[in-house]
C-alpha cells in the first residue's frame, strides 16, 4: 500500500515536472496581454529574445532540427501577425494625430479670429 502511494506521487511529480516540455510553445506566448502599443512592444521584443535563444540551442546542438524547424517557424509566423498588427496601430495613431492637429488647427483659427474681432 505505502509502495503504491509512493509511486503515485513520484508519478504526479514527474508529470508536473514534465509537463512544460510537451505543452505548445506558442500558448506561452499567446497568454502575454497585447493591449496597448507597449504591450505589443514588449511581446515582440520577447519573440525576438525566443528566436535568438532557440537558434543558440540549435547551434549548440540542445534543439533537433525537426524541433527547431516546427518551433521557429511558430515564432516567426507570430511576430509577423505581431508586426502586421503594430503597423496597423501605427497607422491609426498617426491618422488620430493628423485629425487631432487639424481640429486645433481649427480651434486655433476660431480663437484667433475672436481675438481678432474683439480687438476692433
């Protein structure tokens, strides 16, 4: 009985231990909240640092080639949809800047223009 017990929680201990290496990588990454333009910065700097990391673990030969294809790959194919989607923040960010200069372009006028009317 004590045997059984035993090898029930060196059992439980080796999958938890274990369980990390079989999990899919990109799921780690996924869960890292994107949103504001820093989060986003942030993310893509830690995909970076993962590509890096994992084509030193390939030269040191830590990673097999199969491996190293499937999990570059994956990173390479989120930092594109993540650049993708800070170019499209990018984008908007300038277009809100261009419309918020031409209100208080606007504003600007209108004020200068009372003034204007006022000092008469």
């Amino acid at each position: 009985m004590v045997e059984a017990l035993g090898f029930l929680i060196v059992a439980a201990v080796a999958v938890y231990v274990a369980w990390p290496l079989f999990k899919p990588t990109s799921s780690r990454l996924s869960a890292i909240p994107v949103d504001d333009l820093a989060d986003l910065q942030s993310r893509r700097q830690v995909l970076y640092r993962e590509i890096a990391d994992l084509d030193f673990d390939r030269r040191v030969g830590k990673v097999g080639e199969k491996d190293y294809r499937t999990e570059r790959d994956g990173y390479v194919t989120e930092a594109a949809s993540l650049l993708q989607q800070l170019d499209r923040d990018s984008l908007r960010s300038r277009r809100a800047l261009a419309e918020m200069t031409s209100i208080e372009r606007e504003l600007e006028e209108e004020i200068r223009a009372l003034r204007m009317g006022r000092n008469r």
